[in-house]
C-alpha cells in the first residue's frame, strides 16, 4: 500500500490515488485467488513489475504513464491468453529452471539497489564512479539504519507483522527525529476523485513499434516472474493452473484500476508456512485489504526511510532464489548471472531478460549440449535478440 505508490508516483501518478489502486486490485485479485484457484497466495502490484512500469517504460522509454497503463492491459492480454491455452503448459517445460530463477533473483537486487538509494545509503557517485556510499549525516539515513536493523531482527525472529512492526516504529522515530512523511496526504474523502486514473489507459501509440516493443517485454516479465514465483511458493502443484490463470486476469484489471500488474506476492509464503492451504488465506486477506481503505490516512506519517528497509529486505528474500540454480554448470549460472547483474546495473528488466535469454543457447552451443535447449527457447532467444536490435536503434 506504501511502497508501490511510492514507486508508481515517480512515473507521475498521483500518489494519494494510486494507494487506492493498490488497495483494491489487491482486494479483487485476492478474491478471485480465493474463489477461482482456492489457492493460498496473494496478489498485489508486483515489486520489480512497477520498477519496470517506471523506470523502463516511462523515465527510459518516455512513455506517458497513461501509455504505459495500455502496455500493460495489452500485456495482460497475451498473458491471459496464455495462462487459458496449452501454452502455460508449454512455457513451464520449455524455459529452464535456471532462467526462471534467474528473474526473480535480478529483479529482487533491482529492489535492493532502489531501496539502499531511498534509504540514502547510495548516491551517484562522482569522478567517473558509477555509485557511492551515502552521507550518515543524515538523518533519513541514519532512520533508514536503524529500521533495516530493525525489521531484520523482527524478519529473523519470524515475529508475525515484522514489516509492518518495522515500518510503524521507524515511521515514530521519523517524527521525533523531524524526517518528514509523504508530502501527498491520503484520505478516504479522495476515493471520490479515483477516476482520474481509472481507466484511463492510452492506446494513442499503438501504431509505434517501440510500443509493441515495451508489450514483448512487459508479457515476458509477467508470465515468467509469475512463473517462477507460484512454482516456487505453492504448496500444492495442482493449484498451479488455475492461480496462474488468476494471476493472468488480475493483472489485466490493474491496468483499469489505474495501477502497475499485479503478481503473486513473495509474503504468500509466510501464510503457506503458517498452515494456509486454501483460498481462506487469501480471502483473509482481501478483507484485510478492504478494512485498510479507512487507515490511508496514517501513510502521511510515514517517510521514504522507513519504507527503504522493507524494499531491501524483500529484494534480498527474492534473490534467495539463486539457491535453486546449479552454479557448478556454468552453461546454466551464466545466463542466469547475466540476468541478475543487468537488471540493476542498466536499470532495465528488459535488459536484462533479452542478454540472458540470449546466452543460454549460444552457452549450449559452446559445450554440445543443444539437447538442452527446447524448440520454445530457441524462439524465445530469437525474438529477445529481434527487442535488442530494435531498442537499440530506437532509443
């Protein structure tokens, strides 16, 4: 509800109205989790997917965050389209497990980097120097300090609602220490102006070949990071279809809703390791979502450093993933490691997918092993190299 609006507001939607975008995908996404896969998982706007909303699409690409709206329903589309053919069925066989990894471990360090910068920790670095260490001086760095240390030690106890303990206590120390919260206020009165961003997808580039571009992208994203996320969560594998195809339509409706897709939420696990088997966790949860509607008022009170240590905290769970990947292959570590490098050092998802999914059949080709390289990835390298080139002209 804080971090996302935080994220989608450097894209330029008004933060007061995006956290109501947040709030009720999350409540319909949850819903149709819980009545249409009964599975135990979560979807709100996807951390990574917004950064790719922001920071690709509309501050790297130009696009008008009403353009990037329309990417993403069209992306939903190809992504629905997907989930309800035999399709799904053949991206989960065909892209190594390694790739899938691979993702959601690059765009978890894209969250560390974004949040060690909100935190004050790295700041563009001077003399040729790409980053460097952020000033202590400060105090929204010292505040974002001692909430990481914080909600680590909460996070490692397993102390039910260590993030939202975190950011509540540093959100405190903030207001004694004068950092000041989020310059927009947020009340429910303001729900009555959400139609400044419903719907309001603009489909006036659609004709642009970078356009269609960004679509490729966006669709790669949200069907493989979905992908790799309930493989990796669900407890039940027979679930995987029908929350896949859940996850498909709930990301087309946050385009209407006027916000970044949704995805299954990491935190899914910390309900499955509590028991949760069924859609009531996520039912719970959508009601939980519902009654936050009348607290929005709070997020005033809470400054970006207190948000900071959530993002890195989350990124780094993400990049536990890595674990998964047999290092010892190179054949299979490198592309994967081409991917989680890229994405944060170019600032672009996009990047970083296209170089590993690029590198996985030439790293093949070099030590024989081309049985291993399905006919989809062959396709899928293909048309990656095809957005490389293309980009790289149209920038």
């Amino acid at each position: 509800m804080i971090v996302n609006p935080m994220i989608l507001k450097d894209a330029g939607i008004p933060m007061n109205l995006s956290v109501f975008a947040t709030i009720l995908i999350s409540v319909l996404g949850c819903l149709i989790m819980a009545v249409w896969a009964n599975a135990p998982v979560i979807l709100t706007p996807g951390m990574g997917v917004n950064a790719f909303f922001t920071y690709t699409l509309v501050v790297d690409l130009n696009f008008s965050w009403q353009t990037a709206i329309a990417i993403s329903m069209i992306s939903s589309i190809f992504y629905i389209i997907i989930a309800f053919s035999s399709l799904s069925d053949v991206f989960a066989r065909g892209i190594p497990g390694s790739l899938k990894t691979g993702i959601t471990a690059g765009i978890g360090m894209f969250l560390v980097e974004l949040g060690l910068e909100k935190a004050g920790l790295i700041v563009g670095g001077q003399n040729g120097a790409l980053l460097a260490f952020g000033s202590l001086k400060q105090p929204a760095t010292l505040l974002a300090l001692f909430g990481l240390l914080l909600t680590l030690i909460l996070y490692l106890k397993k102390v039910p609602g260590n993030f939202i303990i975190g950011i509540f206590v540093a959100s405190l120390g903030g207001y004694f220490c004068h950092v000041t919260g989020q310059a927009t206020t947020v009340n429910i009165g303001q729900l009555t102006q959400f139609g400044k961003i419903f719907n309001q997808g603009s489909f006036a580039a659609i004709g642009d070949l970078k356009f269609w571009l960004a679509v490729f992208s966006m669709t790669m994203i949200l069907v493989f990071e979905s992908m790799g996320l309930l493989s990796g969560i669900l407890p039940d594998r027979s679930k995987f279809k029908r929350a896949f195809q859940g996850s498909a339509v709930t990301a087309f409706f946050s385009g209407i809703f006027g916000t970044s897709p949704t995805v299954a939420a990491a935190e899914s696990a910390s309900g499955i390791e509590s028991g949760g088997r069924t859609g009531i966790v996520a039912l719970v949860a959508s009601g939980l979502f519902t009654a936050s509607l009348f607290l929005v008022g709070f997020l005033k009170y809470v400054p970006q450093a207190a948000i900071a240590p959530v993002i890195i905290i989350t990124g780094a769970i993400m990049m536990q993933q890595l674990r998964f990947i047999q290092m010892a292959d190179f054949s299979e570590w490198f592309p994967a490691f081409l991917i989680l490098v890229l994405i944060p050092l170019t600032g672009s998802i996009a990047t970083g997918l296209a170089f590993g999914f690029i590198a996985y059949p030439l790293a093949k080709i070099a030590v024989k092993a081309t049985q291993d390289v399905t006919p989809i990835m062959w396709v899928l390298s293909f048309l990656f190299l095809l957005d490389l080139v293309a980009n790289t002209f149209l920038s």
